[in-house]
C-alpha cells in the first residue's frame, strides 16, 4: 500500500537533496525516514528560503518517489552525520500553500494552519498528495 508523505525543509536544503537524490528529514534524524517505504510519495514543504534566517517562503518545493528501503548515513562532517534515503524527485514547479488551505483535510483550522508542519514530518491523504502535486504541476504516474 502506497504512503503520502510531506516533510518539512527549508528551500535550499530542499534544492541540495533533490540534485542528489535523497531526502534528509528533521535535522538528519532517522526515525521519520524508516516510517516511509519503497513506493511511497514524499512532498516537501518549506517554510522558509533557508534553515535558519531565511525569508518566509510557505510553498510546496519538491515532489519524489521514495527508490528503495535503504535508509543510510551520510557523514557532511565530523560531528554531523545525517540519515538519507534515494528519492526519484519529478519535474515540478513550487507551488504556494495559501490556494489550498481551505481544501487540505490535514488542516482542520485555518486560523491555526501552520501547526501541522511543526511536526516536521506526517502522513497525508492520496487525496491532499494529488491536490498539491496537481498545483505543482506535477505528472504523476499511473501505477
């Protein structure tokens, strides 16, 4: 059974993984990834240009297919070694959040949208992942 996924990463780490072909979620943790499986559908949502002091973002940046059930390490330096699993990123344009919040059932509370992604990473309905794929202009692949 196919997963929706979205992970919560600022822009340009977004960009970082999608030109290597990974997906690195909340701050390299290894949890959230062994939650996802070969087959299954990651989007990325950021909230921010980058990490720490970027400018307000709020849009859909990427959009993949999780490759295989490998969820290894990667080490960036001596005292940050990340966990990684390969994604097979789609062609995609970035697509704002506020057009859909009235029609996303993750987000119950429109005066509270923002809460959901302080989870850094949760499980979306096949409904809410072709809603967001189809505004950015992704084409998804009959299975």
């Amino acid at each position: 059974m196919t997963h929706y996924w979205i992970g919560v990463v600022s822009r340009s780490h977004v960009q970082r993984g999608v030109e290597g072909g990974f997906a690195q979620l909340c701050h390299g943790k290894c949890a959230p990834l062994k939650k996802m499986k070969a087959g299954d559908w990651l989007i990325y949502y950021s909230p921010r240009t980058d990490f720490q002091n970027g400018e307000p973002l709020r849009h859909f940046t990427a959009l993949g297919r999780i490759i295989n059930d490998t969820v290894y390490q990667v080490a960036m330096s001596e005292d940050f070694i990340p966990f990684r699993r390969d994604v097979d990123f789609l062609p995609c344009h970035a697509a704002p959040i506020h057009p859909l919040l009235g029609e996303l059932s993750f987000i119950p509370n429109l005066r509270q949208w923002g809460y959901p992604f302080r989870r850094g990473h949760f499980e979306i309905s096949e409904a809410d992942f072709r809603l967001i794929a189809a505004a950015m202009r992704a084409e998804i692949p009959q299975d």
